[in-house]
C-alpha cells in the first residue's frame, strides 16, 4: 500500500483507549503519522495493509501477548516483515525483556516512559543506526 504523506508512519498497539490516545496525541506532536490498534490482531492487520515505518507495543493484549504480536508482524511477506518494534510496558522484569528480545524487538521501555528518551529511541531506529546485536532498553529515562 502507498503510504500518504512523508512523515514516519508508528502503529501504536495499546488496549487500554486512553493510554493508546495519549500515545497517539504525542507520536502527532512529534510528527508522526500515528495508526492504532487495541488488539495484536488489529495490529497484524493493519500492518499487513499500510506501509508502516515503526511499531509500539505493549506487552499484555487482551487477544496475545506483545511478544506475539511482535513474532506475527515478523512473519509477515513485505516492509512490515523489517519495521523497527519497540515493546513500551510496565513489566519490568528479565523474562519479559528476554522474551521481546527473542520475538525481535528492537527496544524494550519500561512505562511511564520519559517522552524524550522515547523520540531518540524512535529516531535512532528509524534512521537505522543501530548494529544487528544492539537491543536498546530504557528504564523510565
């Protein structure tokens, strides 16, 4: 699908509606072009049908978990199959880092994110600066 427009196109995929609008309303004020979705099936399917430059996911879906999400978005056949995905949650621990890093996320934020520290994350890997080893992770700042 062609994508409108110049600016970077973030899916954001938050089930809960006002932390998924909060999310968008910021991405906008960054100049983002911001698509959303409330479920990982959503979000398959919207990334199937546009041509996104990066994803933002949370962790627990109420459908599957973000790591799901993130392995389902790398099974796709086209651009999508290699957009830069950030897993943003409040799980904190270990396992969950382990297992965003094994579905293939490319950064990991713990919520609430500092909104500063996430644009450079989001524009580090939108200019694809990052090695194939480097998982960027950020902690509340």
């Amino acid at each position: 699908m062609q994508r409108t427009g110049t600016r970077p196109v973030v899916l954001v995929v938050e089930d809960y509606s006002d932390s998924r609008q909060m999310l968008k309303l910021l991405l906008e004020g960054m100049d983002y072009r911001v698509l959303a979705a409330a479920t990982g099936k959503e979000a398959v399917t919207i990334a199937a049908n546009n041509d996104i430059d990066l994803v933002l996911t949370d962790f627990n879906l109420p459908d599957f978990t973000g790591a799901t999400v993130v392995r389902r978005l790398r099974q796709l056949n086209g651009h999508s199959k290699h957009v830069p995905i950030i897993m943003l949650t409040a799980f904190e621990g270990y396992e969950y880092r382990k297992l965003a890093t094994e579905a293939g996320c490319d950064a990991f934020i713990v919520k609430p994110p500092h909104f500063d520290r996430l644009k450079e994350i989001i524009d580090r890997l939108l200019r694809n600066t990052r090695t194939e080893s480097e998982i960027l992770i950020s902690r509340h700042g």
